[in-house]
C-alpha cells in the first residue's frame, strides 16, 4: 500500500532559525515527490518537485532534497521568518496515475 | 489567470439537507480533483476526472455523495442528505497534465449540525 509518513507531527522554533522536516514513502513506481505548503485557512501551495534523478532542489529559503534509495525526502527552511507558519505536507506520485499519495503534514509555528 | 475558484466559500447545514459545492478549474487545465481535509485524515482524494469523465470514484465515502463535471470550465460535488460527520473542508484542484502540480482552490468550509 503506497504510504506517505512525515515527521515532526508539529514543531515550535524562533524566528531566524533553520529547521529540516522530513518525509518517508513507499511509492510505488515512483514518478516525483512534491513539497506543499498550506497556509491557515487557504489551500496547498507546491512549493518544490523532485524527480527521481534529482537529490536537492532549491527554491529561495526552502531546499528539498531525495534520496531515492532510502526513499526519505526533507524540507530544509533557511532563516525562518513569521510567514513560514503553515502546514508542509508531502506528496508522492506513481508513474501513470493521477492520484497522489499525501502525507499527513508537519504544523511549523515560528514565533518572533 | 484567477486559479481555481470554489463556492461557496463557507457552508452551515442542518443534517439531512442537501449541500452543492461548486468549482471553476484553471482554464485548459485536463484533470480536475476533489479532496477533503480533516484535522483527524489530512487530504482525502474523493474523486477525479480527466477531460470532464470521472476516472476515479473510489474516494467517495458512501452513495450520498456524487460528483459531475458537465463541461471543462465547471464542477460540483453534492452531498444528499449531509450528515455533521461530513464536517470538513473541500477542496477542488485542477492539473495541466499527468504528473503535473495540482493547483488547489481556496476550499469549502462544510459544517453540517
């Protein structure tokens, strides 16, 4: 059964402060694995993609990266700021199929 | 392009009556989704089409849900009769292709008493 786990469930930090958030799967055969962002009361938001030959990708502050082998990603957010609060879920997709495997999310509360 | 629109925004229903969720997908965009979001499931996959056919039913929960897209531009997710177990956000989101990011709509707030 494809299965998308990730850690912290929930995780507190100052502002200014880098933190790494991580996600297991079991997605089988794996197409590419997406970070979203979900920011209170709004819908998810693809913050990065990662294909099977890639091991990280950068967008501003935040940097994914994928070891295929484990097949473990994490979400690395640089400097946090106040707007990093939100929920991160990851989302794995299998070759030739539309629906995608979610994780449950990680709930990132930076407080100044 | 303004996204992903969906209608309303919040709902509140008494058990029993009948709630139509609506969604406007992104314009050429193939795929359309239907998710819920709980605090207890995260995002469910209830339903998908892919060129206005539904492709895949098996997330709907039980027969008081349905599902149509009429055509490209348009789709609506009823529940009949609503139950407050229905409680939850909606979520509709359009993709461009097989593979491809999901755009995701801004969501209902369903809450059935």
């Amino acid at each position: 059964k494809n299965q998308v786990e990730q850690s912290p469930q929930s995780l507190i930090i100052l502002e200014g402060k880098n933190c790494t958030l991580q996600c297991n799967y079991t997605v089988s055969p794996f197409s590419n694995l997406r970070w979203y962002k979900q920011d209170t009361g709004r819908g998810p938001v693809s913050l990065t993609i990662m294909t099977f030959s890639e091991n990280t990708k950068s967008n501003g502050r935040y940097t994914a990266t994928l070891d295929a082998d484990t097949k473990q990603s994490s979400l690395h957010i640089t400097a946090s700021q106040l707007s990093d609060s939100a929920s991160y879920i990851c989302v794995v997709s299998a070759i030739g199929n539309e629906k995608l495997t979610f994780g449950t999310g990680t709930r990132l509360t930076i407080i100044p | 392009d303004a996204g992903v629109i969906q209608s309303p925004r919040h709902e509140v229903t008494e058990m029993g009556q009948e709630v139509t969720l609506r969604c406007k997908p992104i314009s050429g965009h193939d795929y359309l989704f239907w998710y819920r979001q709980t605090m207890m499931r995260g995002l469910e996959l209830l339903i998908y089409f892919n060129n206005n056919v539904p492709i895949d039913d098996s997330g709907m929960p039980e027969d008081r849900f349905s599902a149509k897209m009429p055509n490209a531009s348009f789709s609506t997710l009823k529940i009949q009769p609503s139950e407050p177990r229905d409680s939850a956000v909606y979520f509709c989101a359009s993709s461009l292709r097989v593979g491809g990011a999901q755009y995701f709509g801004p969501g209902t707030r369903l809450l059935v008493l």
